[in-house]
C-alpha cells in the first residue's frame, strides 16, 4: 500500500523546512546542551505558530487535532532540523491531560507555544524539566503535577538534558490515560527519528561525494554505495510505517512504525559516522547533532525489545 501525502500536507512540510532551514536550528541546539535557551524558545514559538503542537490538542481546548498524521508529517521536520526541546514530552503531555479540569487549564498553552511540557513515566527523570513550565509524573498513584526539579544530568544527546523531578505536588488525574499517551509519543518519536535519519543520509552522501582518496570521491567506492544504499533502503521501509501507523493508530502499528524508523535512523548514524571518518567523532562538528539524537531517540518512549513485545502480542 503506497501512503501519499495530500497537497496541503506536502505544503505544510516545505513550509516547516523553510522555516527551520532560515532559523540556524544548530546553533539553537548548541545554546541549548549549555543551558542557554533563549534561541530555542525562539524557534518553539515559531513552530507553535505554525500549529504544530495543537495538532495533539483537541480543537475544544483551542488546538486543531487530534491529527495523528500532520503530527507525524511536522516532526520529520523537526527530525531532520534536530530542532531542541520537549517536543515528543509535550505531545505526550497533551494526550495526558483528557480530564476537562487540567484540560481547560493547560492544553491551551500548550497549543499556543506558551508553555513547554516534559513528564516523567514510571521513572523520576525527565527530559528538558529545567526549561519545561508544565512538569508531569505518572506514578502509582495517578498523575502529578510536580513543583520542582533536581539538577540537571547528562544525556547521550547533549540536547536532551535530563532532571530529576521532586516527589510530591498537585494530583491532577487518578487514572491518567497512560497508553495513549505512549501511542502519541511513540508515533512522535518515529517520525523525528525518521527526519534524523534522512538529514544524516543526505549529509553523508553528499560528504563521500567531495572527500577523495586515491584521486577520486570515496562515494564511486562500491562499498561505500552498498552502505549507503541499504542506508537509504532501510529509511524508506520505515517511511510508510510511520504514516500508517499514524492513520491507524494501532499500538501495534505505531510500536512497528517506531521499532522501524529509530533502528533506521541508527543504523543510517552508524554508516554516517563511519564514512565522515575522524571528523565524524568531533563534537564541533554539526554531524554530532544528528548522531547523538538517532542513538537517544532509539529507547525513547520504548527500547526495540519493548517495540517487538508489544507487535508480538497484538
């Protein structure tokens, strides 16, 4: 089955790409591994204006959604600009909040790009809790609103800053919708990953095009084109998973479509890193920003056992 996007969907793509392309997305990414967030509040306003994160919120808390499948088309995009911040957390967020109290009182900002939200599920450490102002933990006892957070940790992705959230706070549901929640995460984590894999096929490819040894580009090299083109392969397997799964939303679908793109997306950082050679491992240089996100991405919100249990049991 072939999945196409719609004139409107294919528009709505080149305009985020535009956008993102004019906003020097890496240097937002660098400003914000170092705690500087300025830039990148800048550039999530820009793409809340441009209705990205009210694709998750229901159009009776002043969102346009649920609309799984533009959700899916926006984050390729943000993938493939490795834009920063939490993109996947908000949406998970929003797919939290259903009860019409916390609804009403937080969806609409999320919406609108006024406020950023991370949540902490089964665990105490969140994504990005020291610029997030809505800070969520699902725990035994439902879900939490969390008055503050621990200093910040490292991640695999310098961009994706973990912190522990305090215990305690405002109990805002008893039994939070926590699957979907995941659904809607997952989904938004494939479709990122799948953008960071074809960011870092296209670098590449045009990288063994200009780098020469033996007087001529390593790209005639056969097995520099046999990496790349199972690179390529794998990537455009998992582009019609992740919009299938986004018109069905199937958590088995959306596990298959996830399982897919991140495993895509690594092994395409793999080749990457491999062909670019020993500029490939300096944190200077912006490949970096691309690989270390493919790797995080890939048990985000799942590991790949936890995909292939979950298609396993459907």
């Amino acid at each position: 089955m072939r999945f196409l996007l719609d004139t409107e969907q294919r528009a709505f793509a080149a305009s985020l790409d535009a956008m993102l392309t004019a906003a020097d997305t890496p240097r937002a990414v660098r400003d914000w591994s170092r705690g500087e967030h300025a830039r990148g509040r800048a550039l999530w306003s820009r793409i809340a204006e441009a209705g990205v994160f009210a694709l998750a919120v229901p159009e009776a808390y002043e969102g346009l959604g649920p609309r799984p499948v533009e959700l899916a088309v926006a984050f390729v995009e943000l993938g493939r600009h490795a834009v920063p911040g939490p993109l996947v957390e908000t949406v998970a967020a929003a797919a939290l909040l259903l009860d019409p109290g916390p609804a009403k009182r937080f969806l609409p900002a999320l919406a609108s790009g006024e406020s950023m939200a991370t949540v902490a599920c089964g665990g105490s450490y969140a994504v990005d809790g020291d610029v997030a102002t809505v800070r969520l933990a699902q725990a035994a006892g439902g879900l939490w609103l969390v008055p503050g957070r621990g200093p910040v940790r490292p991640s695999l992705d310098p961009a994706r800053r973990l912190t522990r959230l305090l215990p305690g706070g405002e109990l805002l549901a008893p039994d939070p919708p926590v699957a979907r929640a995941l659904l809607w995460a997952r989904l938004a984590t494939a479709a990122q990953a799948l953008g960071v894999g074809l960011t870092l096929l296209e670098r590449t490819v045009a990288y063994v095009g200009q780098r020469v040894q033996f007087g001529v580009p390593i790209g005639s090299f056969q097995a520099v084109k046999h990496r790349l083109a199972d690179a390529k392969t794998a990537l455009e397997f998992a582009r019609p998973l992740v919009l299938g799964a986004a018109v069905t939303m199937a958590p088995a679908d959306v596990a298959a479509a996830k399982l897919s793109a991140c495993e895509a997306a690594y092994a395409t950082a793999r080749a990457a890193l491999q062909l670019h050679g020993a500029i490939g491992y300096t944190a200077e240089y912006d490949l970096s920003l691309w690989l270390t996100k493919a790797r995080a991405l890939r048990t985000a919100w799942g590991t790949p056992d936890d995909c292939r249990a979950e298609i396993v049991s459907s």
